[in-house]
C-alpha cells in the first residue's frame, strides 16, 4: 500500500486521506448511463482502496445511480476506514442536463436512492450542491439545508457540506447547522475562492476542489508549463502537488478511470515543490480558459 501524498484530515469525526478518489468519471459519456469497460472500473475503485484512499466522492446524480451501484460493487462491504462522500441538489434529464432538485422531497428521494444504491444505512457525508454549471448563483440554501438537517437528525446523515457556493451561502449554512467541507470549483489557475480556503483552514472545515485539474478543459498556464519541465514532471502532478501545498485544508478528488492515470496521480501530488516552484506559480497569469 503506497503512502499517501498529503496525510489526513478530519471531517468531523471522520478521518480520510487528503488525497481521494472522484468518481464521476466512472459513468459513462457526459457522466450519463454505464462505463464502457465495466470490470475496468471496478479495478479502478478496488485500486483506489488499495492505494490505502479513504475518502471517495460520488453521486447518485452520476449515470444517474451509475457510480453508486460500481462503488457497491466493487467495495461492498466497505472496509471500516473508507468513507464515501456523495452530493444531492441536482438530478438528471434525458438530454444529459442536470436540473436542480432541492425542494425537501427531491432531497429526500435523493439521499434514499444514495442509500440504497451503495448499500448503506447511514450517509457518511451529503453535499448540498447549489448554482448551476456557470458557478455559484446568489440564492438562499435555507429550506434545502434545514431538509438534509432533518435527515442528519434522524440518523440517515452523518455530516453535512455543501458545494457549488458563495462564501455568503457557507456563512448561511452554518446559521443553521454545522457543515464540515466546502466542495467548489478551483485549481491553479481559477483561485477565486483563496479567501474562502483561508476562512475555512482556520475554523477546521476542508475544502475540496472540483475540477482540480481543469475539468473538462485542460488546465493551462505558462508557469505551470515552466515549472514542469523544470521538474521533470508532469503538469498534472505540478497542479495537484501545489493544491496539497496550497492549504492543510485541501482534500483532492481527481477522478480517473484508469488504474494506471490512478497511480500517476498518486505519485505525482507527492512531488516535492521549492518555494521558488510554489511562488511562481502563485504568480501565474492563467494562459486560455479554464473551467471550474
């Protein structure tokens, strides 16, 4: 079992590897329907754990159901050191889209189906995710986040997040009820959220980057270009190593559906950064668009 770049963190009372698993990518095209190499991605799930990863990001949004059922599948029954993390506040249409669903009902439905799909009792962690595919949208989180409260209150919730926010909806969040990450949109060339990581490091809450590699365009900038090649490493490991450096309070969820890009990713967070390295990137101006 390789040791993990990063070490752990503590969401609420659970603990899990600062380097985790996304599972998004096990769905099939445009996260809609099964993976085109089944067996390939349960490999990369059993991988995952073998790695010695804990904390595992998913959704029932996801295929719809898909990854859920993978997961289950391939790590059902779970080792008592793995976590799973999953999101509700959207669903699926036949178009691929992903409408929101975040009156107390559609909330309901969604924690049952995550329930039953990965074969659990008790949800580790459930994201409340907000906005829309542009970003964070200023709207008010208070009736959907008082509904998954009242699922954490009778025992089907372990703890709360939410995701796809404003600092303003963190704040709003936690006048109801404690949460204990914050999964938004940010790599290294879309840090709009830095304040946002600096806030929640010092009140102990994590936040998780999606999209930490650029999501569906590939994250691009000059200096992550120079630096690499001054390293000698990919910008890909670059990008994930400087996400660990950036705060103790970064969990990574880069997804994958090859074993072989699972154990490249592992190995490249753990490269070492000089503070010339890290400073230089600190000053990068983002070269292209990049999405978060």
């Amino acid at each position: 079992m390789t040791s993990l770049p990063g070490g752990t963190w503590t969401l609420g009372d659970l603990t899990v590897t600062r380097f985790g698993y996304g599972a998004m990518q096990l769905a099939g095209p445009w996260v809609m329907g099964p993976p085109a190499d089944h067996d390939g991605a349960l490999a990369v799930l059993r991988e995952a754990v073998g790695q010695g990863i804990t904390h595992i990001d998913t959704s029932n949004a996801y295929g719809p159901n898909i990854t859920n059922q993978l997961i289950r599948e391939a790590l059902h029954p779970y080792p008592e050191a793995l976590h799973i993390v999953t999101k509700v506040g959207a669903t699926r249409d036949e178009k691929g889209g992903w409408p929101p669903a975040r009156d107390p009902e559609a909330l309901r439905r969604s924690v049952h189906e995550n329930l039953e799909n990965l074969g659990l009792e008790t949800l580790d962690l459930v994201n409340l995710r907000l906005g829309n595919a542009q970003g964070p949208q200023q709207e008010s989180l208070a009736e959907a986040f008082e509904a998954l409260l009242e699922l954490r209150q009778q025992g089907l919730i372990r703890h709360l997040g939410v995701s796809n926010v404003t600092a303003e909806q963190v704040t709003e969040a936690q006048s109801i009820g404690p949460i204990v990450c914050v999964q938004n949109g940010y790599n290294l060339a879309h840090r709009h959220d830095d304040e946002l990581i600096d806030r929640l490091a010092a009140e102990g809450i994590a936040y998780v980057p999606f999209f930490p590699l650029g999501g569906f365009s590939p994250l691009q900038s000059e200096a992550l270009t120079r630096v690499s090649a001054r390293l000698g490493a990919t910008p890909i490991a670059v990008a994930l190593a400087w996400l660990l450096r950036r705060s103790p309070n970064i969990l990574l969820i880069p997804g994958t559906s090859s074993v072989a890009h699972l154990r490249e990713n592992i190995a490249g967070a753990g490269i070492s950064l000089s503070p010339e390295d890290v400073a230089e990137l600190n000053d990068l101006a983002p070269a292209g668009r990049t999405a978060g």
